[in-house]
C-alpha cells in the first residue's frame, strides 16, 4: 500500500466537489511558447470519473454556430488553476450523453436549489 501512495499526484486543493450537471468555469494554465496565460473554459460536466490518480471530468459547452465542444481535465493536474461552481442542475444519471443530441431550450437543465 505504501507504494501506492508514494506514486499517487497531490489532490489540487482548488477544484470543490463536483457533480454531473454542474456548470462549472474552469481555468486552465496554457503555455504559449515562453509565456503563460490563464484561460477560461466555461460549460456542463457531462461525465466524472473518480479513479484515483486518473479521475477527471468532461466538460461540453456550445461554440459559435451552434457547434459543441467538448474538454476532458485531470482532477488532479497541476494546470488547472482553479474549477468555480457557478450552478447545479438536477441530473438523474451520471453520464449526460444525451445533451449531445440536443441544442436549444431542450439541452438546458433544471437548476437545483440545495
């Protein structure tokens, strides 16, 4: 076991709890030649793999033309400057793959007020 732990990356202390649904802003650092930006990638988590040392989650939102985007990100990736929760939606299942169909008023999701 302690090899385990001795392999395993440090949980980045930025990113809060995360669920499917969520509408999350996530900045990411990008290295562009020998300068860094911070750059925003902002949409719905439609899939979240919790495993450890590879756990990262999927986020879809809808470019110009109607066109979708989608991005996957390591939890635990130093890049990741931090993950804002802007809104919760109420989802009954884990993986959203049915937003890929949809555009419009049917892809939105309801929010969810805790």
């Amino acid at each position: 076991m302690d090899m385990l732990k001795a392999v395993e990356s440090p949980v980045n202390e930025n990113i809060p709890q995360l669920r499917s649904g969520d509408i999350v802003s996530v900045h990411v650092r990008i290295k562009e030649g020998d300068r860094e930006r911070v750059q925003e990638f902002k949409g719905t988590i439609i899939r979240l793999r919790n495993r450890g040392n590879n756990a990262n989650f999927t986020v879809r939102r809808i470019a110009s033309n109607g066109i979708g985007v989608e991005r996957t990100f390591l939890l635990r990736s130093p890049r990741l400057e931090k993950v804002v929760v802007e809104r919760h939606s109420k989802v009954r299942r884990a993986q959203l793959y049915f937003l890929r169909d949809r555009t419009g008023k049917s892809a939105r999701l309801k929010q969810k007020f805790d």
